[in-house]
C-alpha cells in the first residue's frame, strides 16, 4: 500500500493498493555474481514497479497498463546535539520507499473500496464492541464469499439481533433533516 499521496493523476496516491511485480536493481548490483538468483544489493534499488489493484486508464510510457514505478524519496534531517553551537550540527539522510508491504485497515478507512482478497476480524475485541454497522462494512468489501476469510470466530448474534440503538437513532435523524429540507425546498 502506498503511504503518501504521489502521482495522483496515475491513480498513485495514498492508501493505493497493489502487488510489487518488479525491483529494478542499480546497474552496480546488476553487474554482481547473482548466483542462484540471489543477489545481495549494495544499492537501493532504482524504482520498485507496482501493479494497481485499481489501475488508472492509460498506462505509463514504458510499463504495462497499471504498472506504477515507486522511487525513492529522500529526507534530510538536521541534528544539533544538546547544548552545544550550530557548527556542530550533523544533518541524516534517509531513502525511503512510500510503500508498506502489508497492511490493515479499518472498516471506517474501508467504505467505498473493492478489494479482491479480505481478512476480516469482527471478533470481540478486548475494549469496547463490534456493532453492526462494522460488521456488514468489513463483510461487504469483498468482491464475494470465496473472497472473504474470517481471522476468528465471531458472535452471530451481531446479524441476528435487533438493530443498533445507535443506527437507528442516527437514522431518524437524519430522516428528520431530510424532511425538513424537503419541506424548506419545496415550499
């Protein structure tokens, strides 16, 4: 998963999904003995090629429709020891890839996506409860059952009881704004 919001016009922003297909290693490493394709990089490599799970229409020149290459990114961090003067400053450089190579999310951050495999957990988790609301979010994400896979057991009363107090009090009040938007517009 991506983890900043990069190239948004390619459908590479934050929280894009993919699966890595490609490392485009540095000409140093590729010119190493890469004996049983094995190679022990010395180098960062040049870019990692993501495949989208959602890819954007038009490919990028020199990759496969909905291939992305991830490139490093490079911050620079400035120290200065306590007590001391400025000229003793030493500044760090880190190379980071904005990816994550596995990742969760909650059912809040799941509403509106597709996704083609799910793991959900609707279990009792240790403080406070699973309502229904995030039961039928996380259950409703995959693109069907054989997609679906539960981390643990759950309680299948939380499908079979009554609606959530809370659900419903929400619900009427927004059916109470609609009317009376409805009764302010059409009068």
């Amino acid at each position: 998963m991506v983890t900043f919001r990069h190239k948004t016009e390619k459908s590479l922003s934050k929280g894009a999904s993919g699966v890595i297909k490609h490392i485009i290693i540095s000409d140093k490493d590729a010119a190493t003995d890469q004996t049983h394709g094995i190679v022990e990089l010395q180098d960062l490599p040049k870019a990692i090629i993501l495949k989208l799970d959602h890819p954007p229409q038009n490919a990028i020149a020199g990759f496969q429709l909905g291939e992305i290459p991830v490139v490093t990114h490079t911050h620079h961090l400035r120290i200065q020891p306590f007590r001391t003067d400025k000229s003793s400053s030493v500044t760090l450089t880190r190379h980071q890839y904005a990816l994550v190579p596995a990742f969760a999310f909650t059912d809040y951050k799941a509403q509106g996506q597709t996704l083609n495999h799910v793991v959900i957990d609707i279990g009792q988790p240790a403080r406070g409860h699973i309502s229904q609301f995030n039961g039928y979010v996380a259950i409703s994400r995959g693109t069907g059952p054989e997609n679906l896979h539960f981390l643990r057991d759950f309680d299948a009363r939380l499908f079979k009881s009554g609606t959530d107090e809370d659900l419903a009090a929400e619900d009427a009040r927004l059916e109470a704004l609609n009317q009376q938007t409805t009764e302010r517009f059409e009068a």
